[in-house]
C-alpha cells in the first residue's frame, strides 16, 4: 500500500485529515493480519475479507465500520472492485434490525420490545451474512405471535434501512414527460446505457460485474426496473443482486438466492429453510420501492409484493398503485 498516493486520493475525496489516518490505521491492521498467511492488502483472496469481519467481531472490536469504509476505499482506489462486492455482501443492510429494535419501541413500547428481543443480541456488522436469518426467524415469529400479521407487516412496510442515491432528476423526467408510459421506456433505456458503461468500464453496477449476457437479461425481461404498466399499476422486477449467476443457476432454489439482496433471509433461501421466515418479510423491501415512487408521484403510494424468492418467485416483483391523476 503506497500510503502517501492513497491519502491524496482520500483527501480530493474531501475526507479530512483525521478520518483518513483512521483509515490508515484499519487497512494496515488488516495487512498484518493477511500477512500470516503470505497475503497481502493489494492482492486478498477472496472470503478473506469476511475472515477478517468476523475476527473483529469475536474480538468485539468496534473497528468493523471503519474497517470496511477504509477498504471499500481503498479498493476504488487500486481498482480492485473484487474486494467491493465482498464488503457489501458483508455490510448491506446491516442496521435493519436495530431499526426494527427501535420501531418496535417507538410503535409498542419498550416493555414488548424487549420481550421480542429477550436473550437475542442482534448480529453486528462483521458477521458472516449467511447466519443472519436465523435470528430473523426468530424476531419475526414473536411479533407475528405478540401483535398479529398484520401489525408485523406496517412495521415492515416503511423498510427498515433507507434508499442511497438522488431521485430529484427521475422527478424531473416525470413531470417533463408528463407520461407514465414514456417515463418507464426512458428509465429503461437508462438502466441500459447505466450497464452498458459498466461493462465498458469494468466497473460494477451495485454489487456485481457487467456483461453482455447480463445486458441482454435485462432487455428481454421488461419487468425489470423500472417494470411495465398493466392497467393502474407498474409491476416491477428488481435486477438480481447477482444477475448472471442467477442466469446459469440451474436449481430454481439458487436463482431466488441470486435474485435476493436482503442479508436478513437470503441464507435461508440457499438452505431450503425459508418456508420457516415470516412470509411477508419483503414488504421490507416493497417500501424501499415505495420510497421511490412516492417521490416520483410526489404523493404516498401503495406498493405490494406479487412474488419474491421468499414465497418461491425467481425475482423480487412488486406491484406500484398508479395513482388516478397520472392513469390516463
């Protein structure tokens, strides 16, 4: 690690002086740790990364954070957006269940909410994904047991982690169309130049690699994002979380694992146990798509799952109320 070159970077990164030594620090514990075993910080095999999470958390070290954010840093800036899908497998995500800690109390109070929560210490950020949904399992089962399903679901449906990125300009688009119809082609005809440039590029779209196969997926199944208009609503398909192992998966099982990008029952799905999750989970993931529409229409709107890997779907498919004014 040439730490001079990588700390310009940070700093027109506009990361001050401070925070970026912390950085320094974190990626050059790390670098010790690979070296135990002949790796080293410009070259770390993969799963090593979730190594050196979960080391940190049975340390119960609060570096984990910094750690991450210092390394997904780092990897932007030799390039190396291997290491980034690694990180986001282990971070994305990971403060739904404390939101959940909190809405519950907010909603119910904190005697109930520390009832769903007794003897449960929620997993922190670091550890291995894959063994989240066993603490979903059982959350989920005592609040469908304490307050209904239908209460379980409204506290789901706000989702309980929030949506990155700007969606003023999509806004923009919308009321410059002045089209729902119009709208959806040009948001599609965007997500493909989007991944277009990705595979130019070689860099990632989210959480994975762009190729021509992926590319073509994206054109031949109109459903996904923006999804396509049937009567008064949109329906929806999100991209995979890994679209081309999605494609070449040839256990259906395995397509809904590829297609899901929710930490907190993806395992359960790659290990045949998600029949024993909340079936209605995804109305998490429904408000995430909520989150955006409502901007778009400038009004709440109401978006329900249709199907999702959790309830047997090969995609994550949501149906979007279009609201009266913009049915014509």
């Amino acid at each position: 690690m040439i730490e001079k070159n990588f700390l310009q970077f940070l700093f027109e990164k506009n990361i001050d002086e401070n925070q970026a030594t912390i950085f320094i620090s974190r990626l050059n514990e790390f670098d010790n740790f690979l070296k135990k075993n002949d790796y080293n910080i410009d070259s770390i095999p993969l799963g090593e990364i979730t190594n050196y999470s979960k080391y940190l958390v049975g340390k119960n070290s609060e570096n984990v954070l910094d750690f991450l954010r210092a390394l997904i840093n780092y990897a932007n800036f030799i390039k190396k957006y291997d290491y980034i899908i690694e990180i986001i497998d282990i971070s994305e995500s990971y403060t739904a269940m404390d939101n959940l800690y909190e809405r519950v109390a907010e909603q119910y109070g904190e005697q109930l909410r520390d009832k769903i929560f007794e003897d449960l210490k929620i997993p922190p950020l670091g550890v291995e994904p894959e063994k989240k949904p066993e603490f979903t399992k059982i959350i989920m089962k005592r609040l469908e047991k304490s307050i209904g399903k239908e209460k379980t679901i409204e506290l789901l449906k706000p989702c309980l982690h929030g949506r990155p990125g700007s969606i003023e300009k999509d806004r923009e688009d919308f009321l410059r169309l002045n089209d729902i119809d119009e709208f959806l082609k040009l948001k599609k005809q965007e997500l493909i130049i989007r991944l277009q440039k990705h595979k130019k590029e070689g860099t990632l779209e989210f959480a994975q690699y762009i190729d021509d196969e992926v590319i073509e997926f994206v054109k031949n199944t109109p459903m996904i994002n923006p999804g396509i208009r049937k009567g008064d609503k949109i329906v929806e398909a999100k991209l995979p979380y890994q679209t081309k192992k999605h494609i070449q998966a040839k256990d259906k099982r395995m397509k809904g694992f590829y297609s899901c990008y929710c930490p907190w029952v993806r395992g359960a799905i790659k290990n045949g146990t998600e029949k024993e999750l909340f079936s209605h989970f995804c109305y998490c993931s429904a408000g995430y798509t909520k989150k955006y529409w409502d901007v778009i229409f400038d009004q709440p709107v109401e978006v329900e799952p249709i199907e999702t890997p959790l309830t047997g779907g090969l995609l994550c498919t949501f149906a979007v109320q279009i609201p009266k004014e913009f049915q014509k």
